[in-house]
C-alpha cells in the first residue's frame, strides 16, 4: 500500500495541523503544539518533530521546532546533518558520523554507538585512535584542531545518547501518523466513524465529535432505519448515525440493531403497526422499546412522550397486545389500540426529564434544543479545589469543563443535574502548582499551550450564571 501513498501530498500536510485528533503520536496537546508551530510538509520534518520529543531532544527540542540551523564543530558535521537543521537527533546519525567521517566499518560504528549510548569508557577509549585518525583525514584542519573537533563532537553524541531515537523508528511512527492524517483528509466519515467506534472513554468520544464538528459531518442521534450496532456513516448525507450498542443495557445479548434493521425496510401506516410487528418477529421486550422511544429513536412516528404513553397502553394497558393472544382478541385489542392512538396529544418529554435520561442512558446527552447561549446541562461536578463543571451545552451539543471560583459558587451553589445558564466565560491558560513560598502561599506557573475555561464574574464580584428551570 505504501507505494500507492502520495507521501507529498499539500493539501494532506496543511490539514495535519488542523487538529491533533487520530493523529498517532501528536493526540497530546504539547505534541501537537510543536508540530503545529513546525509546519511539516514532509515526511522527515514529521521524523524530527517525533524523534525530538523524546528525552533525547530536550536540549535542541526548542530551537529545532523554530527552524534554527544549528552549527556544529565543523563544515563536515553540518554536512552530515543538514537534513536535521544540523541537529544530532537519530542513532544513525552517530553511524553516519563514525562511518563516512570517521572511516569506521558499519560494525565498528554500531559497536561503538552502544558503547557510548552504555558509558562503557573503556570500549569508547579502545577505538578513538581509529576515530581521530579517520576524522583527521577527512578534515583540511590542522590535525590539532581537528582532534578537537571529534572530541566535542563525541561529547554532544555521549550527552544526547540517552533514549536516543531510531531513525527507522521514528520514520515508521511517522508514516503511521502521516497515514492517519491522509485517511482523516480524504475519508473523513469513515474516518471519524472508526475513531468513535474505538473510543476508550468519553475524552475519545468528545474528540471524535469535535472533529467531526471541524470537518463538517453531523454526528446524528439514533434513528429506525439508520443506525446499526455500533456508530454507521451515511454515505447519502455524509454523516454519522449514533449507534444503539452505546446505550446501557444493550450491548448486551440481544443485538437490538441487527433485530430492528429489516424492519425498517417495510411501510407502517402507524406506530402501532409497528409495535404489532416487533412483538411478533422479534424478542427485544417493552423495556428496550421504551428507552427507544425515550431516546427518540423513533421519531418518524411521533414525539417521544406520546409514543411513550401509547407503548405503555400497547404492552401493559387495558388493551395489552401479546403474540400469545388469539385472532380474535388481538384483532378486537388492535382496533382499540389504533384508536388510542389517535386520540392522543404529540408532545415530548420535558427538556431536564429528557436530558437527565440520556445522561443516564448514554453517557452523555444529545438532544439539541433552541435556547439562550450558555445553557447547560450539568453532567458531572467536581468541588475539592476550585469547582469544575463538566457541562452540554443544549444549543450546541458541545461538551466542556467550565471552572468556578469557589467564594462565587458559594454565592449560587448548583448540583449535577441542574440546567444552569452561563452568561459569561473566559479562556485562562492553566496553571500548574509548582509549590509554596517561603511564607506558605501556594505559586502556580503557566501550562505552555494548554488552556482552561473560567466562568466570568461581573464588576460586583457576582458570578455570571443562573439556575435555570425547563
């Protein structure tokens, strides 16, 4: 496959710094941030920027990413490593080095690559005869300076040894990388459908969504007739339906999906039609159908409270409908049940009842709502330090952690569950504790790259948020 790769393709690397999302090895913020200010545009810039994040690359680390030439002992050296801005950054730069400079077989080098990479001295000191004497051969220095210029060559390779990176390692971790950002480029639905159906928490669920947010695709709720198992792009809108797996309870040993699926395919005239048909082809319950309904899964036939109330009369209700039941008594309870049916209001379940019960059911809520910026559901809420919200948003869908100061919270307390209206937020870069002075007051020093949002407060020292009721 590789050979089928345009490896320089443009448009591919100036997508790549767009987000750091399904990007292998640059899914952390301060990774991303070097390669965003690095600007690959090849496959060997992708290789520098990996191998210098690496221990090895702290000392360089800073002035590579800026693009600095850096100047070594001699004209020779830079040669060897223009490729590297003049940086010492790859095992095999120490080969080269010992090789073509130094003269030395590519046995010889390795050997003594490991020895410095050990601190074996004795091994090191066994062989700089033969270094110098090649070095000094290759130079048009007097054989004095030249001397010199090995010996301080050798120490910057003796300080930099230490989880020093491979160059095959680091171009393999990079054609990776690179692979991910071209599938993520020109695939994106499949792309992001993968990465979802991969999650290992919800900061993966999250990041898939803001991505997909980046690019365009609408992440759709689960819906009869589009979703499957698990997360399922629709090639006809380009989009993504949710799968039914994620709810709880049904990733169990009924694949609902799979069971609905063909289903989908027939025409019901009315919901209860298709009630009728999956009491009596499938095994899925009442239980399962009402989170369905609940979830809004099957919206085509209604709002969700009033298919509620008309499931509820289908499997529990005077008229209860079973595949156990005669001709006769279902035809009379289905007459009974069509007309229920049509009596009954189309409304929905209440916004903070609704939302409650995807948070419990999914994880997280999905429904998005036409309501005032800055209204939130609150999802979870931490109080031991400065108090941190983990809010959706219900006009945006978007999932965020929104800090507090405490003397504010204590002003206009609020509990996992509420809806709480945001009217203002700033974004802070984050702090990192770095310890107390000498009088005991804590000192906190700036989180390069890595920011935070804060709930503002007014001129008054007022927070700038409310509790709201829906």
């Amino acid at each position: 496959m590789s050979h089928e790769v345009n490896w320089n393709d443009q448009e591919v690397w100036n997508d790549i710094i767009t987000s750091p999302v399904g990007l292998f090895q640059f899914e952390g913020q301060y990774s991303f941030m070097l390669l965003k200010q690095y600007r690959p545009k090849k496959l060997n810039d992708l290789s520098l920027v990996n191998a210098a994040l690496r221990p090895s690359g702290a000392s360089y680390r800073d002035r590579l990413i800026a693009r600095e030439f850096n100047q070594n002992p001699s004209v020779l050296i830079d040669n060897l490593l223009k490729e590297n801005n003049g940086f010492l950054v790859f095992q095999e730069d120490v080969i080269a080095f010992l090789q073509q400079i130094c003269g030395l077989s590519g046995s010889e080098a390795d050997n003594v690559r490991r020895a410095i990479g050990r601190k074996q001295i004795d091994r090191l000191e066994k062989a700089l005869p033969s270094i110098l004497e090649g070095y000094c051969k290759m130079s048009d220095k007097p054989r004095e300076i030249a001397e010199q210029e090995a010996k301080e060559f050798l120490d910057i390779i003796s300080n930099a040894s230490s989880y020093m990176f491979g160059y095959n390692h680091s171009t393999g971790y990079s054609m990776i990388g690179y692979l991910c950002g071209y599938l993520r480029y020109y695939y994106p639905v499949e792309f992001i459908t993968a990465y979802l159906n991969n999650a290992q928490n919800q900061d993966d669920i999250n990041d898939g969504t803001a991505l997909a947010e980046l690019k365009g695709i609408k992440i759709n709720p689960i819906k009869f007739g589009k979703s499957r198992s698990k997360y399922y792009p629709d090639q006809a809108s380009k989009s993504i339906y949710k799968g039914i797996s994620s709810i709880k309870g049904f990733g169990e040993k009924i694949d609902v999906a799979a069971l609905l699926l063909p289903l989908s395919l027939k025409t019901y005239e009315t919901f209860t039609d298709l009630l009728i048909d999956i009491e009596e082809s499938t095994n899925i319950g009442k239980a399962k159908v009402e989170t369905l309904i609940r979830l809004n899964y099957f919206s085509d036939y209604g709002k969700n409270q009033k298919l509620l109330l008309l499931c509820q009369e289908f499997y529990g209700g005077e008229n209860r409908y079973s595949k156990k039941h005669k001709d006769a008594t279902k035809a009379k309870r289905i007459q009974a049940i069509y007309n229920y049916e049509k009596e009954l209001e189309d409304y929905a379940i209440p916004v903070t009842e609704q939302i409650t019960y995807e948070n419990d059911l999914l994880g997280s809520p999905m429904s998005i709502y036409e309501v005032a910026n800055g209204t939130s559901f609150i999802m979870e809420l931490e109080l031991k330090n400065s108090p941190k919200a983990t809010v959706y948003g219900l006009s945006t869908g978007k999932i965020v952690d929104i800090k507090i100061q405490k003397k504010h919270y204590k002003k206009n307390p609020f509990q996992k569950g509420d809806i709480v209206r945001f009217k203002r937020i700033k974004r802070k870069q984050k702090l990192k504790f770095i310890g107390n002075d000498s009088k005991g007051k804590p000192q906190f020093e700036p989180m390069v790259g890595e920011f935070e949002l804060w709930c503002d407060h007014d001129g008054y020292q007022n927070p700038m948020y409310s509790i709201v009721k829906i």
